[in-house]
C-alpha cells in the first residue's frame, strides 16, 4: 500500500483506458492525480469514482498537441501541489492505414501529431515543471506500444510514431543522467489490451466485432488479450521509488508477443 504517497501524477489520456487504470491504481496507492484529457466528461466520471473511493483526483482539459495546454496545465498544477513528480503520456490514438502509395499524408501526420508531438511536448514541460521543484526529481512513462518493436501490415503511422517514442525516451533519460538530474524516464511497450482503441479497431476492421476481438485475443501465446491493469500495475512500478534505478528502458508487456 502507499507506493506513491505524497506523489504528484499528471496522467495524459487518463479518461480511458491504460491511463484510467493508471490513474485508479496511483490514486489507490496514495498519489494525487491530476488527469489531463480532452474528454471532459470522462475524465469528470474518472475524478468522481476516485474521490469516492477516497482517493485524491482533479481533471484537466488538454489537447497533448496544444503547448500552450501543457504551460497552462503545469503552472497549475504546480500552483497547486508545489511539486510534481510523476508524468505518464497515455494520450494516443489508433488510425490503420492502407498500402504505402494509398496512405493519406493527412491520416499520417494526424497520428504523429498525437502519438509523438504530444509525447515530446508532455516531456517537456513535465522535465521544467520537475525542474522548478523544490527537489528537482521524478519519473516520466511513456506509453510506446509492441508496434514500436515489430510491425504489422497497414500500420505505418502508428508503428513509426511508437518507434519514435521509445527512442525518444532514451534520449530523455540520458539528457537528464548527463546532467545529474534525478529525473528518469522509461517507456512501456504493450501488446493488444482490451481498451477502446482495440474495441475500435474491432468494430471497424473485422466483419463483427467478436470476430475482432477473437482475433486479437488469438494473438497472444498466452491465449488472452491483456487488461489495463496488466499496464497500470507496470505505471505503478516505474512511479515509484522501487524503480529508481530504471531509466531509458523498455518494458515490454505483451502476453508473450514479441518472444517469437
Ligand atoms: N490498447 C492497446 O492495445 C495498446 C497497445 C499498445 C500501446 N497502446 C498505447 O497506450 C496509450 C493508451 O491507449 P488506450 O488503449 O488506453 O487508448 P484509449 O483510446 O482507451 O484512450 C486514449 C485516451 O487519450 C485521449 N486523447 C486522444 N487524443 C488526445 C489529445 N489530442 N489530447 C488529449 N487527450 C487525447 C482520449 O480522449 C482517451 O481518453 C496510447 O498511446 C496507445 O497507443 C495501447
């Protein structure tokens, strides 16, 4: 219990999904969390279950691809808490894409403006924020993806974008070591978990959406597709002090994917 007490996590994307989850299990262990999201309404529903729960939550509307979202979102946040401690981007988005020559450049760009723009922009002004702490430390998680690692036909932005941010990570985690900074930072690898971006995929790129879901179960060695808390409770570890001496790495949580 309390593996994060007394720490402060902005969590981009935690209206739904992995971040949803990773902001429930922070909240459960102690954190206070501050979920920055576009969806307001969600991200309302997220805050509500939390402080019913007991637990300590607040809900900022942020577009990760807007800068001025984030200087506006840190200054009050730290306004706030004082400090800030943990950053998870959990904000991405999903469009699969045709035949090189077919794909659409707008699609293309639309999918690096999210899944790596918003993740530079997060980080950085996540890594100024810690910055300006009192004890200048912390631990930015950046949500990559399997894509990242290995590809698949028809997913060029995505896997290009996620390829990015791991690399990106590592140069995050060496910057901030060169300079003796205490501010690590790490990226998750997931395979297929069972989120509303697959159950979007599942809808519209199978003939029935069981036939999707079967498909991306089907996947795995294991057999299953993973849940949100298979990679909240990875969030968990790399927020807390446990993983202090983990930087610049690749968690991979895959059901066995990527052992092929
Ligand atoms: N679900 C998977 O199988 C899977 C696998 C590997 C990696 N990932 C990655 O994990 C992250 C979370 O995915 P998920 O499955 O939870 O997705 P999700 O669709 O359930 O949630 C994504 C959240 O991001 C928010 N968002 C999207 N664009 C935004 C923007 N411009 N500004 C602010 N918020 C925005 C959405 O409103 C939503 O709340 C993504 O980066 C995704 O690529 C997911």
């Amino acid at each position: 219990m309390n593996r994060v007490e007394n720490k402060v996590a902005v969590i981009s994307g935690g209206a739904s999904g992995l971040g949803k989850a990773a902001a429930r299990l922070l909240a459960a262990q102690g954190a206070a969390v501050v979920i920055a999201d576009l969806n307001e309404a969600a991200g309302h529903d997220v805050v509500a279950e939390i402080a019913g729960q007991g637990g300590r939550a607040e809900f900022i509307r942020l577009d990760v691809t807007q800068e001025q979202d984030w200087v506006q979102a840190y200054e009050g946040v730290l306004a706030r808490h004082q400090h800030v401690d943990v950053a998870v981007h959990a904000a991405g988005i999903f469009i699969a894409q045709s035949f090189p020559s077919e794909t659409d450049y707008e699609l293309w760009r639309k999918v690096m403006s999210v899944n790596v723009d918003g993740v530079f922009l997060g980080t950085k002004h996540a890594v100024a924020a810690m910055q300006r702490c009192a004890t200048p430390a912390g631990s930015i998680i950046n949500l990559a993806s399997i894509m990242g690692l290995v590809a698949m036909p028809g997913r060029a932005a995505y896997a290009a974008s996620k390829g990015a941010v791991r690399l990106y990570t590592k140069s995050v985690a060496l910057s901030c070591a060169e300079r003796q900074l205490p501010i690590r930072a790490n990226a998750i690898c997931p395979g297929f978990i069972h989120t509303e971006m697959l159950d979007s995929a599942a809808r519209t790129l199978f003939d029935s959406y069981e036939e999707g879901v079967a498909h991306y179960s089907n996947l795995q060695p294991v057999g299953r597709l993973g849940t949100p808390e298979d990679i909240a409770r990875a969030i968990l570890y790399l927020a807390s002090d446990e993983s202090g001496f983990m930087t610049g790495s690749d968690l991979v949580i895959d059901g066995g994917y990527t052992a092929r």
